[in-house]
C-alpha cells in the first residue's frame, strides 16, 4: 500500500475541477513516478449546490475554507479560488500551520507575493506557483531550477493568450480590435469580463512573477509600465507588416547596468524573422536569455482546463517530494544583486510613430524638424497609400530613444495644425543584447 498525501483543494471551477479529474486519470503513472498516492481530502467550494462538470464525491465538499487549516492531516493546501480575499488569509494561515500551498493565484501573488514569501520564510514553508504564469508552459521551474546557475539577462513573453488571439486575427483576417476580441469570447478563449487581459494586467501580473523570481526582489505592481492593446488599429498592424514587423502583446524583462531592471508590459513592433512573430492564437511562449545558457524558448497554452491543471500537479509532486525531505527553497529565493526597477521614462527603445496629418507639402518637414531639435534619429518614414476623411497617415520608424524623449515628441507633434489627432507611438523592440 503506497503512502498518502493527504490535499485540500479550495475552488472547483475549470482549473480545480482539471486537477481532481487529471490525477484521478493519471494516478497510477503519478503514484509510480511519486512512489506516493496523492488524495484530495477536501474541496472548498462557494456554493455547495452548484451542478458540476467533473464528478467528486458530495462527502468531499465543503463550503468553509478553514476547513482545510483545521484538518491537521491535509498536508497540501491548492489555492484556486482566485481573488485577492479570502485566498490571501487561506494561504497566509496554511502557511503559519505548516502546510506547503499551491496556488494558481497570479493576481494575489503580483499585489502580495512580499507578504506571502515572507511568511513562507518565516514558517519554513514552500510556496508553488507554476499555474501562475504562462499555465501549461513549465516557465516557473524553468527560471527556479533549470537556469539557477544563470544570469537571466532578459525574457520576452507572449504571455495573455486572448490578447495574443486577437492580435492574431486582425493581423490574418484583417479584423478590427472589437470584431476579434467579439470572437474569441464567442469562442471561448476571452473572459466575460476581459478588462484585465485587453488592458495588459494580466500579463502584468505573469511578468511581476517571472522578473520577482528571476531577479530576487518582490517586484511592486506600481514599479511596472503597462498599456494594454484597447488601441491597436487594423492600421497599424497593416503599417508594420508592410515595414516587416508583427504586433504583439509583450512582456519585456531585462536586466540593466547594476542592480537595475525593467519590467514593461505593451504591444511591440517585433521583427517578423524573430521566432516569437510565429507565436499565434492562444499560444504563449517565452523566450529566456541566460548569460550562461544564452537562449531558450518555451511554447505552450498559457490558460485552460488541462494546460493549467498539469502545471499545478507538477506542484503538487514537488510539494509531495519537499514534505518528504524539506529543503532551502520555499519557492522563491530572495537575494539582493539587484532589487530597483528603471522608470519608464529612461528606458530606452525604438518606435513606431503613426501620425495622421493633411495632405499638403512640409508637414513630413514640420514632424522632422521636432524630432531633430529633440534629437531623435528617424530611421525611415512610409506614407502609406491610404486616406482617412480628413488625413493621410504618415509613419515613421524612430531609432533609439528614452521614453521621455518620446513623449516630449507626441506632446509637440499633437499640437501642429497639421496633425489631426494625437499620434500613434508603439514600441519597438530589436532583442539586440
Ligand atoms: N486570461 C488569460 C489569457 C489566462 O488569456 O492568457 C489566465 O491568465
């Protein structure tokens, strides 16, 4: 008779219900892989009536998440209610009784992971989180293991698959931002409410985590720039595919001179020859740069019943393993080579600059003239063979600039008369080292 590990699993929605299914349909592979039997104890749930698509036993179920504190057998808690309340004080008190947690819980690690390692340091208690970034794509363990011998130098990741759905279908199909975003959620892949994925959060959230783990320090939600793909025009998208670009959602992490870093989150022109313009539909994937490894990519579905439940069972075996011989790593390993985030504005890139200005002599004049006096270098100008009522589009591609810089520009560019609306300004990024 093999050895139990006795879970409680608070939430029951798609990715819990993935969870209990899965390591009933993989238990035997997992209990000869373990050489122990994981057991789900107990599911906390909101409501007990509720009609489910995965089948568990009514005696598993219970409405009060304290119930898994209290049961001094359940040695695994699993947070998948999502939330920041209660899924907080359920990790906070599993923690304080010993118990190692699993959670999936992206948005509460991202505004309280300071609190939470403390705690996990504190109490000697591992912390998992694998489902937390890029769902089925092994990202997590891949940075805290794989590359723990590296400097991570940078990571790019397409990391919100419905950003990267629609982003996709504009750029195929040659959609608009609203028609595509009205069908991936009448197919399914975007929320109800898909508030925090159009507007960057949601990868906000994966990059808080993936640059806290990289780089040793709990990154603030306020350190981090974020713009969302709520203003991206079958336009702009037309504009750099003729320019050689593809137009994705972002996440750029980077390593700067001493201990700094950066942390953005936005769209970005990306060269259509770099391997993630190939990232489409509702795939992630991450490309990691290690000063000794040099580079990698990870491919995979980021959300999802079954992508998000493997990456929570890959947590719950190294929970399994760590209550069998406990360890130094609590999850996430806090140390002080680097521990500041550069502001936007003195990050420097490339952009693209979509201005939409009357159709008459020395306007290109007028825009160019701004830039040199502010010292920016136009790396090339389209005048794409297009109208708007009242305009043309005028586009120009900037080399490297700060953010400040930039804004000075869009700033003094808006207010010509010969500009009709306030410009366009997408970053750019070349991944040179
Ligand atoms: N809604 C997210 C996405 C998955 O579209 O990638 C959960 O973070």
């Amino acid at each position: 008779m093999q050895q139990q590990v006795h879970i409680g699993l608070a939430g029951f929605g798609n990715v819990g219900a993935g969870v209990f299914k899965n390591l009933a349909n993989n238990r035997v592979l997992l209990m000869e892989r373990l050489g122990l039997e994981l057991v789900v104890k107990k599911i906390v749930v909101r409501d007990l009536k509720k009609k489910r698509d995965v089948a568990a036993p009514d005696n598993l179920f219970t409405s009060r998440w304290e119930d898994l504190i209290d049961d001094p057998n359940i040695k695994i808690v699993v947070e998948l209610m999502g939330g920041l309340e209660p899924a907080l004080q359920l990790i906070l008190r599993a923690i304080e009784r010993g118990k190692i947690v699993v959670t999936g819980n992206k948005a509460l690690l991202a505004e309280h992971g300071q609190e939470i390692f403390d705690a996990a340091q504190k109490y000697k208690v591992p912390v998992f989180f694998e489902a937390a970034a890029a769902g089925g794509v092994p990202i997590i363990k891949a940075v805290r293991e794989a590359f723990v011998g590296n400097h991570i130098l940078s990571m790019h990741g397409i990391i919100n698959g419905t950003c990267n759905y629609i982003l996709t279908r504009m750029t195929e199909s040659c959609m608009s931002f609203e028609d595509a975003l009205r069908e991936a959620q009448e197919a399914g892949f975007a929320e109800a409410d898909p508030t925090l994925d159009i507007n960057g959060w949601d990868a906000a959230h994966k990059a808080i985590i993936l640059a806290s783990l990289a780089y040793g320090f709990w990154v603030g939600t306020e350190k981090v720039y974020v713009e969302g793909i709520e203003k991206v025009t079958a336009a702009d998208i037309r504009f750099a595919k003729q320019l050689g670009y593809r137009i994705k959602l972002l996440a750029i992490i980077k390593a700067g001179p001493r201990s700094e870093i950066e942390v953005r989150v936005h769209p970005t022109l990306i060269p259509q020859s770099h391997v993630l313009a190939s990232v489409n539909g509702v795939f992630n994937a991450i490309a990691v740069n290690g000063d000794v490894v040099g580079e990698t990519l990870f491919y995979g579905r980021g959300a999802g019943q079954d992508p998000t439940s493997s990456a929570v069972i890959s947590d719950l075996a190294e929970a399994a393993v760590a209550l069998e011989s406990p360890r130094h790593n609590y999850g996430f390993t806090p140390h002080g080579l680097y521990g500041t985030c550069r502001p936007i504005e003195q990050i420097v890139s490339q952009y693209y600059l979509r201005a939409s200005v009357v159709d008459k002599p020395g306007v290109l004049a007028q825009v160019a003239g701004i830039l040199g006096e502010l010292n920016i270098g136009i790396s090339s100008v389209i005048q794409p063979e297009e109208h708007e009522p009242d305009a043309v589009p005028l586009v120009l591609m900037i080399h490297d600039a700060t953010n400040a810089q930039m804004r000075d520009a869009v700033d003094r560019i808006s207010k010509l008369e010969s500009v009709k609306r306030p410009p366009r300004l997408i970053r750019v990024e070349t991944f040179a080292a």
